[in-house]
C-alpha cells in the first residue's frame, strides 16, 4: 500500500488539498457604475488536479454612505470570465446589496461559489463591485463617517479532490 502525502493530487475526493487566502482590514469605497477589483479580495491558486474543486468563499463588511437609493453589484471572477452568476434576465451579479435607508448600518456580504477549473495553471480569482447609480459612495470594512467601527474582509481558495 502507497502513502499518499497531505497535499498530493491523489488523496480521497472530498479531502482539502490547500487553501489560499487574502485578509484585509484596510477600508476602501466604490462611488462608480464601472466594474473595478475590490482591494483584497483576490486570491491566486495552483490546483494539483484537474480534478479538483475550488471552493471561493468571500465575507466583508459593506456599509452604504448615503441616502441616495444607490445599490451594490458584486461579481466573482476566475481570471477575465465572471462565474457563479444566476441565470435570467437582468442577473448578471453574484450578489447585491441594496440601500438600507441607514447609512450607519454594516451590511455582512458573503457568497459561495464551487469553481470546476479542470487546470493545475494559476488561477486568479477575484471580486469586482460597481454601483447602480450615481452620487453615492459604498465603503467596505469602515462605516461612512469612518468612526467607531471597522470590520476586516475575507477572500478564501479552498482547494478540494475531486
């Protein structure tokens, strides 16, 4: 019988071959309608399979800093190619946030994705936000008055047998 160390591609399906990960605490703002990289939130994996799965876990604090209605499109995406989107009309983000009418209030943001790359390449994966309207600033890990509270944002590359 072989021994098969942690971290090889041969290990049973369903067993962690690596993780990956991106830890921010710096606060950073989007006031724009085009879609740009949100600090911190990418992370670079190299699978051992092309087998395996990778399991994109992402949660940060995202406040809205007005009252203008202005909500918060997120994407995910594996290199250039957006992934994890639904499907129908008009569902070209992973997940929005939507003006609360308390621009005091954290709004948790978290999403799950399950990526099938079939590459041992590099992969980079990231998130991109933009806005749906204009005259409005979104924070992430800061409220807007930037007093009394931050949060630190998590972007995670769970690697898995596949």
């Amino acid at each position: 019988m072989a021994l098969t160390k942690i971290g090889d591609a041969g290990m049973p399906a369903g067993s962690v071959l690596q993780i990956q990960s991106s830890v921010s605490t710096a606060a950073s703002t989007i006031s724009s309608q085009t879609y740009a990289d949100i600090p911190s939130m990418t992370a670079t994996i190299t699978p051992l399979a092309t087998s395996s799965k990778i399991l994109i876990q992402v949660s940060f604090g995202l406040l809205c800093g007005s009252s203008t209605g202005t909500g918060c499109l997120m994407i995910l995406l594996r290199g250039s190619t957006q992934i994890g989107n639904g499907s129908g009309a008009d569902t070209h983000d992973v997940f929005m946030q939507n003006y609360d009418g308390a621009n005091s209030v954290f709004h948790q943001a978290n999403h799950m994705f399950v990526d099938s790359p079939n590459s041992t390449s590099a992969i980079t994966y990231k998130m991109q936000w933009a806005l749906t309207g204009s005259g409005e600033t979104w924070y992430m890990n800061r409220r807007g008055s930037d007093n009394y509270a931050r949060t630190s944002s998590t972007f995670l590359l769970t690697e898995i047998a596949g």
